[in-house]
C-alpha cells in the first residue's frame, strides 16, 4: 500500500519533469497523509492541455452511494484498477509527484518506518485516479494512488508499493485516448535496481507532524 509520502523539490525541478509552467510555487512536504489535498498533474478534460491540480486524498467512486460517508480509498489495486474503477481508468488518469514514500515493517513489538526513493534522488509520479467532487457530500475532486506488487527491494517491508510510473511514459498515462491494453502494461513495479531505502525516525508515525526530521536516519 502507500499511506504516506513525501514530495521534496523546487518548483523548476517539476517543471522539468512535466514539462509544464507552473503558476504557483511548491512547498517542501515532508508527511502527506490521506484525507489531504495534494498536487496532480491531468489531461484536462476541457482544455486537453496538461495542468497541475490539488485533489484530496481519498477517492469516492462515481458508483458509490450518496450515503459514502468514509474517508474514500487511498488505494486501488492495479490488478483490479481497469474494472472496479473503469470509467476513471479509461478517462481520468494523474500523476502525483513525489520524492519518496514510507512503509512500515514489523520489528518486534513495534513497527519501523522506511523512507523508498528513487537512487538517484529525483521526483518521480505515482500513477493515480481521480473524481469530480461530490456536492451531496462536500467533498473536492478526490483521487487514489495505484498499487503493485513490491519490487525484490521492499518485498521485505511490504507487499505492496505504489504504482511508480516511468518518465518516458507520462504522455502515455495522462492521454484519454490510450488503450486499456496499452495501459495495463504499465502497471508494473518499479525496477528495484532504481530504488534505495533506509529507516527513519517514528516521528512520521504522526500524520501531523510535517518535518524534515520525518526523513532522518534511524
């Protein structure tokens, strides 16, 4: 799963990577937990131009009940993502910048948090789905962040990590117009040989607390 991570960087640096001007600037995020707002990059829907968005943490399907009154899904399996999910996944697919993300792993009576980046340091997306806000529910646009298998690196952390998706392939993502079959390809790990970790402090076990010392070596 992917619960909390963390998006480090300078707005020029995600320029870079999108290949887009951004209007505002970026704030250094060191614990971004669900249910908060969070940068997003989409196709847009009116525009079919590229443009960064926030969205909240927590997806309420287009199927659900009005009477939805939980926090939404933070996750969605990409096993199951073209079907549970298929009207977002054919047509309102992001990309969600991030640094790093955490994971826990059991280690004697306590869990221990690890930090997962990429070994070279850069930002990388995750590949997300997003919904329109629900007016009978208060809520803002809202989406979830894709999940895998873990790669050999964090197989013995957890058995899940988020769906990282390649440079070379955002076009692919955000176009509306791309194949599910084309699509479902990518919903793979992320090449272990590309990534590092190392365990932080357990102050990030409190979603409040939004702190570089959330990225300390422990």
């Amino acid at each position: 799963m992917c619960g909390r991570f963390a998006l480090v960087t300078e707005k020029r640096v995600l320029e870079l990577l999108f290949e887009i001007e951004l209007m505002e600037e970026i704030t250094s995020r060191y614990n971004i937990a669900p249910s908060e707002m969070l940068l997003a990059l989409r196709c847009s829907p009116h525009s079919g131009q590229k443009e960064l968005i926030r969205l909240q943490w927590g997806l309420v399907p287009s199927w659900a009940k009005n009477k939805f009154t939980g926090g939404g899904l933070i996750n969605i399996r990409a096993e199951t993502a073209a079907v549970k999910f298929s009207s977002a996944f054919q047509r309102r697919r992001v990309l969600i910048p991030a640094s790093g993300f955490y994971e826990w792993r059991k280690e004697g009576k306590s869990k221990q948090p690890y930090y997962i980046y990429r070994q070279d340091s850069r930002p990388f997306a995750f590949g997300g789905l997003y919904e329109s806000g629900r007016r009978e529910l208060k809520r803002p646009q809202n989406c979830a962040i894709i999940t895998t298998a873990a790669n050999s690196l964090i197989a013995s952390i957890h058995h899940r990590m988020p769906l990282i998706i390649p440079e070379e392939l955002y076009p692919l993502w955000l176009d509306p117009g791309t194949p599910t079959a084309e699509l479902q390809k990518m919903l793979l790990p992320y090449p272990a040989e590309k990534m590092d970790v190392y365990p932080v402090s357990k102050l990030v076990n409190n979603p409040a607390f939004d702190h570089p010392d959330c990225l300390r070596k422990e």
